[in-house]
C-alpha cells in the first residue's frame, strides 16, 4: 500500500493541484492528511471540499479548530487571528461540520497520526529531540507522522540516547531500519525551511520506506487570491520565500 501523506494545506488550492498532479505521476492508493486543511489561504472551502472526498482520515489542526471555535483566536498572532476570522466568515456549513469531526489522534496498525506532538496532538511543535523523545515515550507503533511546524523532518529514536534529528532536504528516500521514527512531510500550502515548493511524503508499506518530494506551484496565484480576499499581505508575501 502506498500512502500519499499531506499536512498543513492552509486553504491553498494551487500547492494542493500541483501535489496530486505530482503524486499520481508516482503512484498512490490511499492520502493520509495530517490537518490545517484550512486558517492563512484564500480557498477554504475547495481544499476541504477535496480533502473530504479524497483523504482517507484527516486529523484535527490547530487552525482547524480555530476557525470552528474549538480554540480561541487569542492564542494566535494578529495576522493569523485575522485569517482564521474570515475564514469561519467563509467556511460552508458543510465544510464546517467536516472539521468539527476531525479526530486528535489516529492509530493503525503499523503507524500513529497527529497533528502536533503525541503529548499535545493538535498543539504542541515537535522542534527539537527532547519534546520528539516525549513523543517516542508514548508512541505504541513504529511510526508516527506528524505535521504542524511546517517543516520536514525525522526523528530517529536510539537505544538509551535522546533521538537521532534528519533534515531531508528537496527529495530523497528513506527505509524503516529497525528504528522507530517521527516523521513530518512538511507543509503543502505553507513552507517554513526556507524552500517555498509544496512539500509531501508518500510512505510504501511493502518497500517499507517513504519518500519526500518537493513541487513548484504557480504561487503568484495563491498571492492574488489573498489579496483579493482582503487577507494581510504579509501572508502572500512569505509564500515567496517558504517563511
Ligand atoms: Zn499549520
């Protein structure tokens, strides 16, 4: 089974389109989305709308839950806190009622999904060995994919040492060694390593390996859509330089 593994579409259906285009071109049986469908993007309702007819299991994000008031805009910055308030203003009704469901925390077989840390699911960043190791403690499967922070990266866990931190940079494969793993694609609609493409995983259980990809997307048209929106210009503005 290949697994298309996508986190943190942040309502930007261009990186979206560009990264199914891309991952059909490799091939995939089921998507796993780990959350933020929607807060800071321009489409809202056409990335939900896709996620809920396409993704296997989406898990709850933390703009997710801002913008169907499970969490308060207070927590977040100005410019999100203004994004995540025209997007409730947006959101269809069905739409809205797709991410109240959204589930915290997933656990199959041969991996866990969250959003954020197994701690914290929709809230705490997985930044560094020591909150990755708080992970490793309460995982019961071999992997965990997880997003949020925005940025690809993999936590080795090591016998009697705090874990081991990987940076894939662009594209590259990696194969499940005996090690248990934390393993974040990055984001789809909002890059934060300094490398504006979409970023996405596709994760082969019979291979027993996954696979990072990087894809450019027509982002100048994602930029006028926010502006068109009347969305904070600073939010078009990181686009261009994966910030
Ligand atoms: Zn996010």
């Amino acid at each position: 089974m290949r697994y298309l593994i996508i986190s943190d579409i942040h309502a930007n259906l261009p990186a979206l389109e560009a990264v199914l285009s891309h991952a059909q071109d490799q091939g995939y049986d089921a998507v796993l989305c780990l959350g933020d469908v929607v807060g800071y993007g321009p489409y809202p309702n056409e990335c939900t709308e896709w996620v809920r007819e396409n993704a296997q299991v989406c898990l709850a994000g933390n703009h997710d839950w801002a913008v169907i008031g499970k969490m308060d805009v207070e927590d977040f910055n100005p410019t999100a806190a203004q994004a995540t308030l025209w997007t409730r203003r947006e959101l269809k009704p069905e739409n809205r009622a797709y991410l109240e469901e959204r589930p915290s925390v997933i656990v199959e077989e041969g991996y866990t999904l969250t959003h954020g840390s197994l701690r914290d699911p929709v809230w705490e960043y997985i930044t560094d060995i020591w909150i990755a190791q708080q992970s490793f403690e309460l995982l019961t499967t071999p992997l965990l994919f997880h997003g949020h922070t925005h940025i690809p990266v993999v936590f080795r866990e090591r016998e009697g040492g705090l874990p081991e931190i990987l940076l894939p940079r662009g594209e590259g494969t990696f194969v499940l060694d005996g090690s248990r793993f934390l393993i974040n694609p990055g984001s789809v609609g909002q890059p934060r390593d300094g490398d504006p493409r979409a970023s996405y995983l596709i994760y082969d259980d019979a291979k027993l390996a996954w696979e990072y990809f990087r894809v450019d997307y027509p982002i100048p048209q994602t930029q006028e859509a926010i502006r068109q929106a009347g969305l904070p210009e600073s939010l078009a503005q990181r686009l261009s330089f994966g910030q």
